[in-house]
C-alpha cells in the first residue's frame, strides 16, 4: 500500500511539472482601447476556442479554430463530438464555405453571403480585429468601460489572457439588437 501512495504522489509531482499555468486577469486589469496597439501589426495569428451565436429565431454554438495571414482568414467551424461544420474562408474580395460535404460555395458579397448562410448578420471582416481587442481602422467607434460600440455593436471583454507579452481576449461577448456573440478563447498563437 505504501508503494502505490509513492508511486501516484511521484506521478502528481511529474504531472504538475508538466503544466504550464495560462495566465487570465479580469478586462479591468489588463484591456485598453489605443491606435498604437502592437496588435495592430500582427501579420499571423490563430487561436481556439467556442463560439456561440443567437438572435430571437436560431441559436448555434461550436468548436472554432481561426487562423489569420495578410490574405485571408480561414475559420474552421466543428459541432459537438468534433463533427464538422464547415470552413470559412474570407479574403478582401470574397468568402468561401466549403461545408464538407465536397461543394463549395463563394460570393464577392461577403457581408450578404455571410448572413444568407447564418441568417444573421455577423460583420466577419470587423470581428478579425474585435477577438484581438481591437477597434475595426476603418470604422469610428465609441470607448465604453469594457470594449467599445462600433457598426452599431457593442463589444465587451470579461478576461484578457497573455500570449507572447501581449494582452489577447479570453472572454468576449458582441451584440447587435438581438444578435448576440458568445467567444471563449482557449488558446492564442500569435506571430
């Protein structure tokens, strides 16, 4: 009986040595609006994490991995037991959705696309900048105590988790009218 007590406290101690601690502070501590954010200049980025969306009609939630280069940024989209949901590619010009099941869609309306496929409208090419704490450039925005209003949503952030020095959201939540946006990041990889 003494072996096996030293044996799983030997295994607690090699286990723990193992793990890396992710650091998360509340907004309060560690968010700030500022046009100089080193964020800004990001050329690369990814991370993952759980979404959530809703209106008063629909409702859906998934798994969502995002990668970002200069060119595009491709969202991969998956349902409960790892089940796949699609993948989402948007450039400047234009999205594609490749549902998985060997078609694929694309349009050069990618605001009109988006909303046909979600039926709701969710502003992609500003939520690039949103999930990293910043303000959309192109857009005028309003400073609130936790995010922002800019486009007629209202951006909150709850904790903020560092990466490579930066200060990146954890916990987010977007909502226009009835449209609400749910994200909760997992893990960031920033280049």
């Amino acid at each position: 009986m003494l072996f096996f007590k030293a044996l799983f406290f030997l295994l607690v101690i090699a286990l723990s040595q193992g793990c890396t601690t992710k650091v998360i502070k509340p907004v309060e501590d560690k968010y700030s609006i500022s046009p100089e954010n080193a964020l800004y200049q990001l050329k690369q980025w990814s991370f993952k994490g759980r979404l959530a969306i809703q209106d008063n009609k629909e409702s859906w939630s998934a798994s969502i991995e995002w990668s970002h280069t200069e060119k595009e940024d491709i969202l991969k989209l998956s349902g409960p037991l790892g089940q796949t949901g699609g993948i989402l590619i948007v450039s400047k010009e234009a999205v594609i959705l490749d549902r998985g099941d060997g078609k694929t869609l694309h349009s050069t309306d990618i605001n009109g696309f988006i909303k046909q496929q979600l039926g709701m409208q969710i502003p992609v090419q500003s939520l690039r900048y949103w999930v990293l704490g910043l303000t959309d450039p192109a857009h005028k925005f309003t400073a609130l105590a936790d995010g922002f209003k800019q486009n007629d949503w209202i951006i909150q952030y709850f904790q903020m988790q560092q990466s490579n020095e930066q200060w990146v959201p954890q916990k987010l939540k977007a909502f226009q009218n009835k449209t609400r946006l749910k994200l909760i990041i997992d893990e960031w990889i920033l280049k």
